[in-house]
C-alpha cells in the first residue's frame, strides 16, 4: 500500500503517473511534506539517468537531455516560482506591498524570462561540467536537498499570506527536519561530500527571506528550490566529485 502522502507529494512536485485521489482533503499538503525529500530523490534519479547513459556519447548530449527531463518531470513548477520572484524583485523597488501585487499578477515579465533563461542555461552548463566526474548519487542527492529546503524554509519563515505555503507548513515540524537532515548529510558524506554545503545554502535561504520580505510563499519556495539546486552543482563543480 503506497502512503496516501506519497501519492499526493508526488501529484504536486512531479508530473508522473500515480493512484488517483479524488477525496483531497485541505491537511493532505501539509501531510505529504515529510516525503518531498523522498520525491526529491525520484527526481535526482530520473535526471541522472541521462547524464550517465549518455556519458560515453558526449556530456553536452547528456546534460541537455537531463535538463530537459528536469524541466519536464517537474511540469516547470519551481521555474514558475523563480520567474515569479525575479519579476517582482524587479519591479517592486523594495516595497514589499508591491512585491506582493506583482507576486499575484499572471503574466511573465522581462525579469522572469531572464531569470528563467539563466537558470536553464546555468543547469545545462553545470551538469555538463559535473557529468564526466561526479557520482550518480550526487545529482540524485541535490533535488533531495533542495525539497529538505522547502522543509525548513516553510519551517522556520512565517507565511507572508494564506495560501499554498501556509497550509504546506502546519505539519512541519523539528523532528522531521532533524531525521531527513540526518539521512541527507551521512549519504551525502559518502556520496558527494560538497553537498553537505547545503547544510549553509539551505539557513541563508531562511535568512535571506526573512531579511528581505519578513515571510515567504510559494513562489518564494519554487524560486529557493532552484537556486538551492544551482548552487549544488556549482558545489560539485568547485568540489571537483
């Protein structure tokens, strides 16, 4: 029997195929957040997959096929939230009251291009320069660790309004975080030790969003998951694993 929060953190995060649930409760969210780490390294799998069955072709071949994938299993969800972000940040000049309105406006802007743009070309570049060396575990491990950060960052940053985020958080808690930080940083000391960097990226995410708006929402996570992701490989990438 597959947990009832599985089925549901996977329907959110990914675009696979899962049982249906057509009695989706209001807790269910906050409920399948202890497995998003766990969807994480469904993800981490998938994009790996490409990178080392195409190895022997050429790595620019593998990365493009592996961002790809990336792009696609995630249905872009994150990459939303970063455009998002990025096109309130450029419009809202620090006044959080506008960043909030241009939060909630539809459209993509010129910034959310750019920053989506960047982050895709960042990825393929990245991933081509880790491809010849790193472990598979490494790139299964980053979008483990980047779905532990939506963890603590719902965790430890209030909610800057009702919504998809504040219901994520109400079953969060410290024990949770402990065991996944637990089970993240010894696979990644046997792995890829530079992803034990996280364990800074991840409180700089909380920092940051508290300094900068004093609270967080969902394209606020979406934009944290990719940056974090980014910053993972660059780690790899200076760790040379």
């Amino acid at each position: 029997m597959i947990p009832r929060g599985l089925i549901v953190a996977v329907q959110f995060l990914t675009r696979l195929p899962t049982p249906g649930i057509t009695d989706l409760k209001p807790q269910d969210l906050s409920q399948s957040a202890v497995f998003f780490p766990f969807v994480g390294v469904m993800i981490g799998a998938a994009v790996a997959l490409p990178i080392w069955g195409l190895r022997p072709v050429d790595p620019w071949v593998g990365a493009l096929a592996a961002v790809i994938i990336w792009v696609w299993i995630t249905g872009g969800l994150h990459l939303d939230g970063l455009g998002d972000v990025a096109d309130a940040f450029g419009a809202s000049h620090r006044n959080r009251e506008r960043f909030l309105e241009v939060l909630d406006d539809p459209h993509a802007g010129g910034f959310a291009v750019m920053a989506i743009t960047l982050q895709i070309a960042s990825k393929l570049v990245l991933l081509a320069s880790v491809a010849a060396t790193a472990s598979p575990w490494a790139l299964i491990l980053i979008p483990a660790w980047a779905r532990f950060g939506a963890l603590v960052w719902s965790h430890t940053v209030p909610t800057l309004k009702s919504g998809l985020a504040e219901k994520f958080s109400s079953d969060i808690r410290w024990s949770m975080i402990a065991a996944w930080s637990v089970v993240l940083v010894g696979a990644s000391a046997w792995a890829a030790p530079p992803l034990i960097a996280a364990l800074v990226v991840i409180p700089l995410g909380s920092l940051f969003w508290r300094w900068r708006l004093g609270g967080i929402n969902g394209d606020c996570l979406g934009a944290s998951v990719e940056v974090t992701e980014s910053l993972l490989l660059l780690a790899l990438v200076l760790g040379k694993v």
